[in-house]
C-alpha cells in the first residue's frame, strides 16, 4: 500500500515539476489540456518508478566514478525519450533539457524526501 501512496505522490511531484518547466524553461512547452498533462506526469512517474533504477542499476559503475553526475544524463535521457515519443511535450534544444532536467530532478528530489518522511512505517 505504501508503494501506491508514493506513487501518487511521486506523479503529483512530477506534475507539479512538469507545470513549472513549462512555466519557467524556455523552449519547453506541454499540451494545454490539462488530462495529457496529467497523463504525462503519470507516464513519467512510471518510468522513473520502473525503467529508471534499472538503468541506474545497470550503469551504478558510471555513476560512481562521475560522483553521481550521470543521474542527470539518465533523466535527460528519459525526458528526451518522453519528447520524441509524445506529441504533448516539446523541448527544444540541449539547454533546455538540461534545465528542465534540473528542474524535475529537484523537485523529484523534494517529492521522495517528503514520501519518506511522511509515508514512514
């Protein structure tokens, strides 16, 4: 059950994470239906939920050696991987998903901090 709760929480996270890259990232924009974008942050919360350790497990050497720098690349990956694939996220440029990477990456941050303090057993 606690998996479920911070799962929802996790894709408020990423919507929340995803309204402001589009609010402050120039060249990153979403859909303006507000159902594909909650579809999104869904999507994006099964992927950093499923696909995400996987890669991170299988790369643990590399993200080693560059002290935890290659987090980012993964999550550039996957959120270019969501643009190419989706018709309602556009990112135009490397910049600009390198700063809206940031971005989700911090407020993903904020949102496990705050699951795990509060979903505690």
């Amino acid at each position: 059950m606690n998996f479920f709760r911070r799962f929802f929480l996790l894709a408020v996270g990423n919507y929340i994470a995803l309204v402001l890259a589009a609010r402050y990232v120039p060249g990153f924009y979403l859909s303006t239906v507000i159902t594909d974008i909650v579809l999104l942050a869904v999507l994006l919360a099964v992927i950093y939920s499923l696909i995400r350790p996987i890669l991170k497990l299988i790369l643990s050497p590399i993200i080693f050696l560059t002290g935890g720098l290659f987090v980012l690349i993964i999550n550039g990956v996957l959120l270019a991987l969501l643009d190419f694939y989706l018709p309602t996220i556009t990112i135009k440029g490397l910049s600009t998903l390198l700063y809206a990477t940031l971005l989700i990456g911090i407020v993903t941050f904020l949102t496990n901090s705050i699951a795990r303090l509060v979903f505690r057993e």
